[in-house]
C-alpha cells in the first residue's frame, strides 16, 4: 500500500504505543498511559521491598484509597464497591451467588458479550432454568425499540437481566438507566455488565439503582490490566460471597467487615492494577480542559465522526442513531460470508494488521449472520486514523 500512515493527536505522546501501528482497538484491552505505569512500578517495588510489611500493614490501606476514589467518580456506595480482576469475574460472581431454580428465567440480549453469556448458560444449564434471548436489530430507529424489545421478554418467571453500558461486538450504548428502571418496577434484579462504562459513558451507580454493576477499569480508566470492580446494592449484600473462598470466610467481624475482607483477600494476587486507579484517574481526566466530562464527549464525537467516514467510503447506511453510540462504533461489512472461526483470528483483521499496518477488531458473529468491524476512539486517535482505515477497507472488501 502506498498510504503514508496517518497522524495521531498531540496527546498520544502520554501513551507508549506503537508508533508503526494505527491502533484503533482501545475497547479490546485499553491502554495504559506511560505516567502510569512507572506508577505502577514504584508500587511494585514498595511491595518487594517487604511483602510481608507491605500485605500486613499498607494493603488494606490501599485498597481503602482506590475503593474511595472510585466510588467518587461512579457515585457508587463505597460499602458496596470491591476490587476484582475483570468484568467477566463479576459476572460469574454474581451469577455463581444467585440461587436459581428450576424454571427460572434470565434475559440477555443476542448483542451480550459472549463470555458473559457462556457464563448465564452455564448457571440455567445446571439447574434446569432458561436463558431467554432478546433479539435486537443492528439496524434500529431509537432507544425506545430497545427498551420495548427487553419489557416484552419478561415474564413471572425472569429473576435477572444482563444488561450492557455498551455492547461488546455491535458497539451499541444502551439505554441501561431507563431499562433499569422499567425493569425494577416489574420486580427484576438487574446485573449491569459495565466493562465498558467508567470512562466511556456517565455512570451513576446510585442514580441507576441496579442491584449489581461490574466493570472494567483497565479499559476506559486506561489503568493498568486486571483492574475491574463489582458494586452489590446493600439490600443484595447479605451472604454474597467471592469466587474464592478464603480466609475471609473464618473472619470475625461486622457483616461490612466480613463483606469487605472477603473479597479484599481471596488469595495473593498483584493489586498494583486497583492500586493505580486514584492516579489514572487524575492524569487522564487532566489531559484535556473540562476533565472527564469532556473526554467522554470529545472521544464520542470522534466515533461517529470515524463510523460516518467509513460507511461514507463503503457505501454503507449508519445503522442506529448517533446518540447511541459511545466511543466504540461498529459497522456491518458489506461482505456477507463469515469465514470459519481460527485461533489465528480473523482474515481481514489481520490483513489489515499485516498489509496496512491497522490494529482493529473484525467480529465474526453468528447470531446475526454477519461480520462486524468496530472502531474505538481515544485521546490519543484523530480523524486521520479512520480515513486510512476507510480507504484501505476500500481495497479489501
């Protein structure tokens, strides 16, 4: 390809990525700031210099401070809020937690990530209950359908509803707050799978109500990996227990007490990723006048202005609204043949990567019989990036 490759804004000097690649894909894994992760190496090394000190005496500390400051910028119940490695763990706590009987329905939608569905299927397999799919058109007019489509697949049997922020493969932002809200006046617990939320959308955990939200904060709080949280509603507080069952569960305390440490020592593991959540918040929101607020809006705008570019270039009609979409974006491709699943990932994906040097998901997805590319934007991307990336689908597909 002849192509120069394009320009990155004047902020992708706080990132270290690689300057040969056009990386399009911060929804994936995130990003984590340079600044950041030498953070992260002087927590190490407070760490190594006495483990035992460090475990005995600062951990909990630590862990007070970054439950805090989190709990701040999502509005959440501090009380409420624990420390996990990723969303997907959340998920399979909550699920694990619940007691589902036989006959019981969940409701997830035919966009839910699909770890987190494997996980709802797993649960209703065991015991005889139902995982009720939601069918929602890529292709759609409004929220309104969205919220109608869900209402309507309750029932007096639905005990729960995996609801996303914003869809993994399709990059749809859901109408989660009014969701949640209709769903709670038909007596449904909602679990809010939120690993794209802190950072990507407004997220209000006292506002919304939900009686359980996880999320990631390794993605669009760009701390480093293995950084995620989950928030149990008090009322839903009583005996919920970790993955891990440790020493926590012989602990002597308050039930707050025993809820906290529960979770806060399930086993050794490196906290340095939760550790840095107070620094990365602060850093990122400071990279742009008007702080978090402002980021969340320039990196929308910057989505739809990238989704447009490229259905423009295809030849492509914008499947939902623009104030559906966050900072992820995908677009169907207009080629309808969905190559066989290989561990060495998908063809286009990686000619993309090895011909035109563009680091950007291609999603094969069955259930709606088609292929997906999503983009991301981030302080780091400009406009440039999805122009190169149009024309060079251009040439591909």
């Amino acid at each position: 390809m002849d192509m120069d490759l394009p320009q990155r804004s004047d902020l992708a000097k706080y990132w270290q990525l690689d300057k040969d690649t056009v990386f399009l894909n911060h929804g994936s894994f995130g990003a984590t700031p340079t600044k950041i992760l030498k953070k992260q190496e002087k927590y190490r090394q407070i760490i190594e210099n006495d483990p035992v000190k460090f475990f005995e005496r600062e951990y909990f500390n630590y862990w007070k401070k970054s439950i805090i400051s989190l709990s701040e910028f999502i509005n959440a119940d501090p009380e409420g809020l624990v420390f996990i490695p990723n969303a997907t763990s959340g998920v399979n706590t909550v699920l694990k937690n619940l007691d589902i009987k036989p006959g019981d329905q969940i409701i997830v939608t035919d966009h839910t990530y699909q770890a987190c569905r494997n996980i709802v299927d797993f649960v209703t397999n065991k015991v005889d209950a139902e995982t009720v799919v939601v069918e929602i058109p890529f292709n759609i007019k409004n929220e309104q359908e969205v919220v109608d489509l869900i209402l309507n697949s309750v029932c007096d049997r639905t005990v729960l509803a995996l609801i996303d922020t914003v869809t993994s493969p399709t990059g749809m932002k859901m109408p989660f707050e009014n969701i949640i809200k209709k769903l709670d006046e038909e007596n449904v617990d909602v679990l809010l799978d939120a690993a794209h939320g802190a950072g990507i959308v407004n997220l209000d955990i006292e506002k919304i109500n939900a009686a359980y939200v996880t999320g990631n904060c390794h993605k669009w709080l760009c701390t480093p990996k293995g950084s995620a949280f989950l928030h149990v509603r008090e009322d839903k507080k009583k005996n919920f227990r970790p993955l891990n069952i440790s020493h926590g569960a012989s602990f002597k305390g308050s039930a707050q007490e025993k809820f906290e440490f529960e979770f806060s020592w399930s086993g050794t593991y490196d906290p340095t990723p939760w550790m840095c959540i107070p620094d990365s918040i602060h850093h990122v929101g400071n990279m742009v006048n008007g702080g978090w607020n402002e980021i969340i809006k320039r990196n929308t705008k910057l989505a739809v202005k990238g989704r447009e570019i490229i259905c423009q270039e295809l030849d492509i009609k914008t499947p939902f609204p623009d104030d559906m979409v966050s900072a992820i974006a995908s677009i169907e491709l207009p080629d309808k043949e969905i190559p066989p699943f290989s561990i060495e990932g998908d063809p286009l994906h990686n000619k993309l990567l090895d011909e035109y040097s563009i680091q950007v998901p291609i999603f094969p997805w069955e259930l709606h019989g088609t292929r997906y590319i999503r983009i991301s934007s981030q302080l780091y991307n400009h406009e440039d990036e999805y122009v190169y990336l149009a024309k060079s689908l251009s040439e591909c597909v």
